[in-house]
C-alpha cells in the first residue's frame, strides 16, 4: 500500500493574482472579498487549494511584492475581517490556503527599513545589507539588479549603499543576522497560528548573499540584445550554501503545525533546483520545477525533462509541475491555443503536484499593454524586450458583459479583447472548451489514483509524441500527447490489455476502443485506461 499522501502531494494548486481576480469594490483592481465570491467556482473546477500572490500593505512599487507590513492586509485588497472570512470559507469548502511570503526583501517604506536607514548605529541597521562605496567610489561590487541597472542605491543620509535584488524600493535584508531571522519566522507564525495551510516563498534561493561580497562572473554565454541582468552569472547572488540552513528553519516552523506546505520559487538548473528539497526532506516541501514554461515544447525535450526530473529527486522528494505564473507570458501564447490544450492534459497527468495560473484554463493570451497603461516596473525600467508581465496579468475574464465581469469600472490593466468568447461563462457551457477540457482532466484527475499519486513510466513514442504510462495498484493509464499540428500514429501494444479512451483534448472520443494502432488528430492528446488483460 502507498503511504497515505499529503493534500499537496495528491492536491492541485491555483494561483491567483488578487489585482486581477474579482473587484468587488469598483475600484478596477480585485480584492480578497472577489475572491470569496468566486470560491463557487473554484470548488467547481475542482482544485484543491488556493495560492494568493501578496496581499500585505505596501505601496506596490512591484504590486505587493514590496512588503511595508507582513502582518497585516492592504485596504486596496480589504481587511483583516475579509481575509479571516475568506479563509474560514475555504476551509468550509475543503479547501486549502497558501500564501505568498516574501522574505527576500521588504519595501523601503517598511518600519524595519525606517529605521535601518536612520543611522549607522541603529540597532536594525544589520537587518539590511549595507556596504561602504568602492575605495575608487561607486557600487561596492558590480551585482545588478533583476530590474535593471546596478543592485546597489547610494544613501546620501549615511553614505552607504545598500542593496536590492529588484527595485531600490525593495531593499534586501540580511539574513545572516539572527534577530532578523528570528522576526521572519515569528511572521510565518502570525499566518500559521491563523490558519493558513502554506506558503510559497518569493525568490527563496536569493536570500542569502556572498559574506565577501564578490563580483559575479561575467556569462559567457549572453548575447547583446538579452535581459542586462544576464550579462552576469548570479553566482554569488543566488544559491549560495547557507541559504539551506535557513530553509531548514523555515521548515521547522511549519513542522511545528500539523500539515503545512513550504514551497519555493526557484528559477535554477535541475540538479541545483532538486537541492531544495534538503537534506534528508529538511528543505522545501515543493521547489516549484519550472521547466514546462521554460523549455522548448517538442515532445522529445520534454520526455527528457521529466525522465531527468524522475530521476533527480531524492527518494523523499515529491515532483511538481508549474505550467504558468504572473511572471511570465501566458501558456497559451507562448504554445498556441491548440498546444496549451496538449499542456493541460500533460500538466494534470504527470507524477507530481500541478500548479495552474488563474485564466490559463480558459485560455487567456498575453494582452498587449499600450504604452500609456504600462504598470509592471520590470518594463519601465527594461523597455521593449518583452519583459514586462502586464500582458500575463489582465482580469479574468468572467463573463460578456462590459470589463469582462470583472469589475464595473475600467480596471487597472486592460480586459483582453477576446473577452466575449473567451470567458468562463461561455466555456462552461461549451462541451468543446479549453475550460471543459481543464474541468474533465481535474475530475479525472481526482478520481484516478493513477494520475494523482500513481508511478510513472515512460513509453516510447515516434518523435513528435509523447507517451507515459501512470499506474496505482492495478489500475492503469496511459497517456499520448500530439505536439505536432499533423495526424500521427501510435502503435498501441495489445498486450498491455484492452484500452478504452477516457478523455481526448478534443473532447468527443471518450469510450471509445483502442487496440493496434491509435490514430491521433493534429494536437490530440489521449488518456486511455487500460484494462487489465482477461
Ligand atoms: C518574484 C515574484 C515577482 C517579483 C519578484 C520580486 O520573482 O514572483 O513577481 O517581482 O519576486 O519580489
């Protein structure tokens, strides 16, 4: 018998961006009160928990991933009250709650930094990375920052500089000092001892810094044209050694509760990324693995991704698949809308827990931002190389009424143009839809112990498919995606028993009997079961 899993091992994750969700106030920008709301809707999709991106007060240099109070809730997104009503109803519901944690950096106008900035005597001045200039003058060293531009802000007050991985309103602090550390976890506690079921945490494998302060390398593999901030390797910026002593802190707090998630963001190469699980399970629960949005979609760079992936987790580590997220471009313009359907049926049939971002499940493209509604510091600051995340943030898109549903006023990012057709409305009643589709593969994802916890297996496949088998006791799936736009097909071996589709991503071939060979439409993905042989 497999051990019983965790809700996060069996469960599916849904990001939402609450700027973007639900307005329920009428000032253009959603809000917790939204997200109460539509939880009728999430429990009828069928996921099983909720990440919220940050909430907290902050003057949104970087929409709330500049944190000027941990504890505490923006007006623009409500009240304490509607954050415990919302919670209390998730729970009702059976659902889960994650927050997001952004322990990396505060914003400037955060007490801590207050008073950090104030002198350099004060008692928090530590609590924040400060470096005396270059002996030429200038930065101390040549880290940059994400945003663009050097990573280091002079400060006229002390004469010091101090340092921000991402805007200048978003100075890092110091995790190397203990009573910093000590209050971090005391705010991880605060939402614990409330209630929240996890947290997923901001550029976790950033925290920590070079105690030497060392120049980064240069790469030798940027080309001119490429985001600035890759001209340097971050090698003594991210993923240093000690950051996993800390996450191992993180982690026993939340061990200290009964079933919380720690999961991580962590943009880094497998064999560093699987590091985060920690030794002996004391890191993560979930490094969240990026490389579904960051691969290139052929059939043949993915089935090496997961075998890779498969094979690199430590026996106690439990996979994860992320399909997209509020920084980067939407699932289905980065693949076309007939692929995104192709990476929904593999996101909710892999081994491990499925991260879905709000709108990809009725297929909402990137919008494009006219320069005058520009919002993401990212793109004022590094103009016109597509950097910007706007376009992967719009509302949601609900229904076809004016703003799409989503607000009664002009919301503060553009609504899609497609809003008519694309919509949840719509979608829902549509047998054929992106929506419908996400829905049958939830539900069958939730009954199958085979897609939810069983083991996988790769099957050989001609070279734009991709084929895997997932199993649990005696039951038995087997999934072929299409990641071509032609017909292909497979030769279904009849000794694994008799096959039966339960699910194509063109909705209309449930039933239906394979044996031999399996013909697949241009970006059809099947899911078949296999009945054991008589
Ligand atoms: C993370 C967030 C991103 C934010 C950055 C700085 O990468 O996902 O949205 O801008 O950290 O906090």
């Amino acid at each position: 018998m497999a051990h019983k899993r965790a809700w996060w091992e069996r469960g599916i994750i849904y990001q939402i961006y609450p700027r973007s969700f639900k307005d329920s106030d009428g000032n253009g920008i959603g809000d917790l009160r939204g997200i109460y709301e539509k939880l009728d809707y999430l429990q009828w999709l069928g996921v099983d928990a909720v990440w919220i991106s940050p909430v907290y007060p902050s003057p949104m240099k970087d929409f709330g991933y500049d944190v000027s109070n941990y504890t505490d809730i923006d007006p623009i997104f409500g009240t304490m009250a509607d954050f415990h009503a919302l919670e209390d109803e998730i729970h009702r519901r059976s659902l889960k709650l994650i927050m997001d944690f952004v322990p990396n950096h505060t914003s400037d106008q955060h007490p801590w930094f207050i008073e950090s900035r104030s002198s350099r005597d004060n008692p928090k001045r530590d609590w924040y990375i400060w470096c005396d200039p270059a002996p030429e003058g200038g930065p101390p060293n040549n880290w940059l920052s994400n945003f663009g531009g050097s990573a280091w802000t002079f400060d006229e007050r002390t004469g010091q500089y101090y340092y921000h991985s991402f805007l200048p309103e978003q100075p890092d602090v110091n995790w190397r000092n203990p009573d910093l550390m000590h209050a971090m976890f005391d705010v991880l506690r605060f939402w614990l001892d409330r209630g929240v079921d996890g947290f997923r945490v901001d550029v976790i494998y950033h925290i920590v810094k070079d105690e030497h302060f060392r120049d980064n390398p240069p790469n030798p593999d940027y080309q001119p044209g490429e985001n600035p901030y890759h001209e340097f390797l971050s090698t003594y910026t991210a993923d240093r050694p000690e950051v996993h002593d800390i996450i191992a802190g993180m982690r026993e707090v939340l061990d200290a509760y009964r079933d919380r998630v720690l999961i991580g963001e962590i943009y880094l190469p497998l064999e560093r990324l699987v590091a985060y699980y920690g030794a002996s399970g004391r890191g993560t629960h979930l490094p969240f693995n990026f490389q579904l949005i960051q691969l290139p979609w052929h059939a043949q760079v993915i089935r090496e991704a997961i075998d890779n992936y498969e094979a690199a987790l430590p026996e106690y580590g439990w996979p994860n698949w992320v399909l997209g997220n509020h920084d980067k471009p939407r699932l289905a313009s980065r693949v076309g809308p007939a692929q995104a359907r192709i990476a929904a049926m593999l996101l909710l049939t892999l081994r491990g827990t499925p991260t879905l971002y709000y709108g990809d499940e009725i297929g909402m493209h990137n919008v494009p931002i006219p320069p005058e509604k520009v919002q993401d510091p990212f793109e004022k600051n590094v103009p016109g190389m597509g950097l910007g995340r706007d376009p992967a943030r719009t509302p949601m898109q609900w229904d076809a009424t004016e703003h799409a549903g989503f607000s009664q006023v002009e919301p503060w990012l553009p609504v899609g143009k497609d809003y008519r057709t694309v919509n949840v409305e719509v979608e829902r009643n549509d047998p054929h839809s992106m929506l419908t589709l996400y829905h049958e593969l939830i539900a069958l994802r939730r009954r199958e112990p085979a897609l939810a916890v069983g083991s996988y297996s790769s099957v050989p496949a001609p070279h734009e498919l991709l084929a895997y088998r997932r199993q649990h006791g005696n039951r038995q799936l087997m999934i072929v995606l299409n990641f071509g736009h032609n017909p292909h097909g497979f030769e279904y071996s009849s000794s694994l028993g008799r096959g039966t589709i339960v699910l194509s991503t063109h909705l209309d071939r449930q039933g239906e009997a394979v044996h031999g060979r399996l013909s697949l439409r241009g970006d059809e993905g099947v899911v078949i079961q296999i009945n054991a042989p008589q």
